[in-house]
DNA sequence: CGCTGCCCTGACAACGATGTCAGCCGCTGA
DNA sequence: TCAGCGGCTGACATCGTTGTCAGGGCAGCG
C-alpha cells in the first residue's frame, strides 16, 4: 500500500480510499491510483483490515464430517451464500468427538470470524461463552447447542418420522419395526419420539423389540434386524433413522421388508427397488442458519426445516 | 491481553511468552500470567498475529464444488493433516467457472494463507503470480495449472484406463465403447488417449462412433449410448470416464453391458449388479498435495496418485 | 474583496501481537 | 569488593489498514 502511495503519489489514506471505492476522490487521483494497485500487483491485507475493523469477514463452519455428503451439502449452501458478501468459510470437522469439536471451534474464533455455524457433539458448548459475550453470533444446526443461549436449525425430525409411518401404513403396513441410532443422541430421540407418536396416532402398537436403537455398525445392525425380522411374527415394514444404519442393512440383505430410511443417499434411485426415503434439506439448514446469523436477535430462535419424503419403490410394493 | 498484562500485574511482551510458551518466563509469574488468561477468557488474535508475522496459520482450498464427494474427500484429508499443525482450512468451490476460480481464489489469497491448494478450471491461473513472487506456495490438483510454475498433484488417468481395458479384455471383451467428458477437459484427454493406447496394446480396434466425448448431461449420455450400443454389431462392454456419465447412464438402461466406471460412486456395491469402478483416492490427494507444500522445491513437481480397479461385478459376468 | 462552505487530500493514531534491545537483579569467581 | 554473567522482564517500534480530524483550494455569494 505504501508503495502504491508513493508510485501515485498520494498520501496512504487516498490508496485506502480508492480500494473501498469511496465517493470522495477525484476521478483523475482514483485514475492514478488504480494504475498504479494494477502495475504493482497490490492487494489489500484482510488480516490488517480485520485488525483495524475488528472482525474478519469469514464465516466459520464446524461440522461433524465435511466428507459427508450432508454436511459438504450444507457447506456448500453456506459458501454460495458467503461468497454474495464477499466472505470467505472455513469449514472444520469435529469428527464426532467433543474435544477436536471444541479445539476446531476455539481455533476458528481466533481468527475472530464473523459468525458460527456448529453441529454440536460435545455435551455442552459453554466454551464459546466468552466468544458470544465479544459479540460473536453462533447458530447450531442438525442439533441444538447447550450451555449456552445460541439460535438453532433443526430438520423435522419427528414429522419425518410421521410421514414415513403414515406413508406405510396407507400402503397397508401395520406391525413397523424401527431401526435407530443411540438415544443419546439428539436427533435419535426426537425421531424415534416422532415414530411412537405418529404409531399412536394410527392406533398402532409398538412391542419392544421391534425398535432398536444403537450405534450403527455391522454387528448392531445385524443382530438388530435379525431381532426385528426373526420371530414368530415379523414386522412387515422397516424404518431406518440415518443413513449409516440404513447402509448396513442394505449390504446385509437384499430379501428386506417394505423400506424407508431417514436421510437420502446418492444414487438411492438407482437401488432395486429404488429406495424411498424421508429427505432432509441440507440447502435449506445452510441459508437458514445464514439467515439467522444476518439477522441478529435477543432471543435464541429455533427453525425447523421441513424434510420430505420421497417415494421410490422400496416402501410401496410388496415383497 | 492488555487486561490480561495489567491483571497479572506484568508487561505486554511477558504475556506474549507466556501465550507462546517461551521458556524465559519465571514459573511463578507464567502461573499468575495463566490464571489471569483464565479468568478473563483471553484468546490470541491470529489477525494480528498475521499481520507481525506476515502468515497465518492457514490452508487454501478452492475445489470445483465442496458437496462432490471427491473433493469433499480431499477437504477432509487437508483438514486432517492441517489440524496437527494447528492451521485452519477455508474451503470454497469455483462451481467450474474460471471467474469464480479467480474471485474465490484472490479472495483467499487476500487472508495470506500458507499455502494454496487449487483445482484449476481456468485456462489459466496466472493471476496468482503476484502472490507466488510474493512466496505463496500452491499446489494444483485433479488437473494441472496453467500459466505458472505450481506444483501438482494428478490421479493416474491413463494407468487406471489401462487397468480398465485389461480387466475387461481378460473377460472376454474386444469391443469397448468409451463415454467420456467434453476432451477440452484436460482430464478426459488423460483418461481417452490411455484408453487408445491400451486398446492399441491390446490389440484391439476402436472404431470412431464408438468413443464418445461430450458434457455428461442426459440427452448426450441418451444419443452416446443408443449410438455404441444401437448398431448391427453393438460394443460388449462399455467404459464412462467419470461419475456424471456414469449417473446418466445407470439411469438410462438397466439392460447395460459389462461396465466399467471411472471414479467410484457411494453404495455402488449395493446396485445389481456392484458397479465396477476404477476409484481414484482422494485422501491420498489431499495427503500428497500437504507433503508437497510442506516442502517447498525450487522446481514444480508433478505428483501421480495410483488408482484401483474394484471388481464388483458390472463387468465381471455377461448379463 | 472577503467570507462561507464544499470538495478533496493528508497526517496521525490505533487495532493486537511480537521482534529487538536494553536493563534490572542476584549470584559467581577472582 | 566488584566485574561479569545469566536469568528474567519491560519499553518501544512495527506489521497494513482505516477512523478521525484538520486543512488547502476553489467556487459562489453578498
């Protein structure tokens, strides 16, 4: 910058001024200026400017896993939404465990970013008071934060639920098993709250053993959908709550019952049958969560996105 | 840190040490130094930091668009290995649009990363040239960069054609028809010209109409297809060059010929039949990508991945 | 002709951190 | 006793940018 001062010949402020595109410059001096930013190759130091103006112009983005395709999903949303402002996204991933969630998010903020946007893991997200009481807008999406007052984007986690098992049973199903994750996790609990519901509200019964929840992995699953399939009396229809589960019971069988998995997996119309599957909006979490962050407010606010379901054969003909 | 400095009752520069762990600070005064840290939440400004120090502590990443598993992939790698320095990464997409490869791009060199890693879509990438004399190191990857002298870091595209034609010659095919990416794509020139030449290695002819290059969209993956597959004497097997193609085609016709695909697909294993795949590896990309930039040359060096047929049985028995 | 006000420009301090260098203190060894 | 040295600490300048404020020049008006 001071040698496009001295190239122009106009004091630092001037450079500064054109750079910003300020009104108040003489035509001619811009003229000079901008020759000169050009022969030099200049480009402005974000890192001073965020020094001088106090915050950077970067959203930072910590999810659970950028290599899945929700949350690349997601971050791409956050990214195309960013770039209008001119800003840039770091994105980090905690990998599912509490503490690299927290030293991801902790890094970020020392960058002083603009804004937040976390998938919570960690058990509480008190660490980022001191960062809100600076001024820092945080906003949680796929699961709410905790210790701390911060908006949240959630999915619909039990209206998918509803539609998936009204979605049965208007194709005649009534005896349902449901294949979900450990209820420790949030969106496990409200799912599967949202398919006992929406089991009552058809009237129907949910015998125990005909909803397992459990971390997905081969084993689980496997014992899982023998438990639900093996007795004397079969369910004739199977939800699967996330895709991890709705994978491993795919590879383990191809002779399943009538199928809809939460969550939407690539090529998932390509399968025989095509899988039929309630859809969570990651666009829709991404801008909504930018929305938020644009318009501050005192309260913590939650949104919650719609999902939908998308028949494609598995759940709606008989095996 | 001025609070922190009068809390602890020292100087600016002692709680400098102390946040750096230099070891000419007396314990007991780093002691009162850590506990005024932790009462006042005081957190390093990396801005400013980068602004005495001339870099931040940070990764680049323009990719053609972070929600593509490959790259997603990438992103992940990087961040990984970023992680264990304490660097965060930004990410942004060029969507495949050589302008916005520049915006994105200038826009991170802006923040004065480390180093930049650069998925070139443009013809060329000789605007980064102020920021390479200025010390920038940058690392291409998936295709070469143009116009500069950069590192790069390839997949072996004709390697993994070669191992295409001879796991389907080795089946028994000697007519193969080969759906590729629009040849303006330096890519698919790879991935073509090691096809002829396996083919010619084999032995094996390659009539014109059946290699076909183009945008992999549905009407030029329709006409391609009826065009290998419609004639009097229609190829046995078939080979699509990337995953898009790969996508259009699956969900043309379920009565294909033998397959083989390049660029492996989430689930292909549970498609009937599995989707043999020639899996490029994205971790291993981002892996070597890190190690070039981790030790900087003074020439540029070209880093070819290995890729791996994974037989599933698209081309392993006659449909 | 002098005053007012506008347009344009520049000097300077400040953002938060760290490199440089100087200085204080207590101890060692002659 | 005192020079010298090593361990520890602090004052100050600096990185690149922008907010604040002051001031020069000129047109318009009385």
């Amino acid at each position: 910058m001071k040698d496009v001062a001295r190239s122009a010949g106009v004091a630092l402020k001037t450079v500064s001024r054109v750079v910003n595109g300020e009104e108040t410059v003489a035509p001619a001096t811009a003229e000079r200026v901008e020759r000169a930013i050009r022969e030099l190759g200049y480009r402005r130091n974000e890192g001073a400017r965020q020094l001088r103006q106090g915050r950077s112009q970067v959203i930072a983005l910590v999810v659970r896993d950028i290599a899945d395709p929700f949350f690349a999903a997601i971050g791409s949303a956050v990214e195309t939404r960013a770039e209008k402002d001119a800003q840039v996204v770091m994105i980090g991933s905690s990998h599912d465990e509490p503490a690299r969630e927290r030293d991801v998010a902790l890094g970020f903020c020392a960058r002083r970013p603009n804004a937040l946007i976390l998938a919570p893991i960690a058990a509480s997200q008190d660490y980022l008071l001191p960062e809100i009481a600076d001024g820092l807008p945080v906003c949680a999406i796929d699961r709410p934060a905790h210790g701390l007052a911060a908006d949240a984007v959630l999915s619909d986690n039990a209206g998918g639920m509803a539609a998936a098992v009204r979605h049965l049973h208007a194709h005649g199903h009534r005896r349902i098993g449901y294949l979900g994750d450990d209820p420790a996790v949030f969106t496990s609990r409200e799912r599967v709250a949202g398919f006992r519901a929406a089991m009552a509200a058809h009237g129907l019964a949910v015998p125990g053993h005909e909803v397992r929840l459990g971390a997905p992995n081969p084993g689980w699953a496997a014992t899982s959908l023998d438990t639900v399939l093996g007795g004397p009396d079969p369910v004739t229809a199977l939800i699967t709550a996330n895709n991890r589960m709705t994978a491993e019971v795919l590879k383990l069988r191809r002779d399943l019952p009538a199928l809809v998995a939460f969550d939407d997996l690539e090529l998932a119309e390509l399968l025989t049958p095509g899988l039929t599957v309630v859809a969570q909006d990651p666009e829709a979490i991404g801008n909504a969560a930018m929305d938020l962050l644009a318009a501050p407010a005192g309260q913590p606010r939650e949104v919650r996105v719609p999902v939908r379901l998308i028949p494609r054969g598995s759940a709606e003909r008989p095996r």
